[in-house]
C-alpha cells in the first residue's frame, strides 16, 4: 500500500503507485506546496512532488532523485529495509533501493544470492556484469 498524506488528519491509500503519485500530483498543482507518497509496510518515502517534479514531467525526465519504485515482474523475494527500485527482465536482476542513503542491494534471480553496493553506478556496473555471465 502507498499512503498520500493530503492534510494533518487525512491519509489516502492506493495499492497502486501510480494511483498515489497521480493524487500527489494533483494536489501540488491545486494546492501547491510538496506531498510524498510512503510505502506502508516499509515506511520509505517513494515519491516527493514539487515545483521542480513537476516541471521534470512536462520535459519528459521520468525520475526525480530517489523517487523510483517499480514492481517486479519475475520472483523478486522482498527484504526488510529495502523496496525495488528497478529490475532487470532478461536477466532476471531487481535492484533495491535502501530506506538510507547510500544503500543499494542487487538481487540475481538466478541464483538467488544478492549483493550490496553503494550506489546506482556500482549497481549499474554489476548488471552490465551479470548480462556478460557473472553470476551472483
């Protein structure tokens, strides 16, 4: 579930991340100001609106800074302190994001082992990796 906090007592929930980002979206623009979208079970802020997001999907950037949640399509097993950010289908990789900074895990579905790095470049390297034969 992914919570929207809309006032100091209203909370909208979505099962959804698109639905909830959608909502955010929405009221920043009426509203103005920031809202965030928290994953429930893990209580990592997934998604932040802002003036600057906003702008960012006018212009066709997808992203802003560790904001991005995608679910898995393939058996991705879940890890307490972490949410999958992004995966990788053809080699069956998910890289999670940590709920710190600094924390990335990647995940090999084809070995089931996975391996902690500190940041998108060091995980981007390693999936390069994996799609060449390295196996975890």
């Amino acid at each position: 579930m992914y919570n929207v906090q809309i006032d100091a007592d209203k909370v909208k929930s979505y099962t959804r991340l698109n639905d909830a980002t959608t909502l955010a979206d929405k009221l920043a623009s009426e509203q103005g100001g920031e809202f965030k979208v928290v994953h429930e079970e893990t209580e990592a802020v997934v998604y932040v609106t802002s003036p600057k997001a906003l702008r960012n999907k006018e212009t066709g950037e997808h992203f802003t800074p560790w904001t991005r949640v995608e679910t898995p399509k393939h058996v991705a097993p879940e890890f307490a302190g972490f949410v999958p950010a992004y995966t990788r289908r053809r080699i069956g990789a998910t890289v999670y994001r940590g709920q710190e900074k600094g924390s990335w895990r990647v995940f090999d579905g084809r070995t089931g082992r996975y391996q902690d790095v500190a940041n998108t470049t060091e995980s981007r390297h390693l999936l390069t990796a994996m799609k060449n034969g390295l196996m975890l």
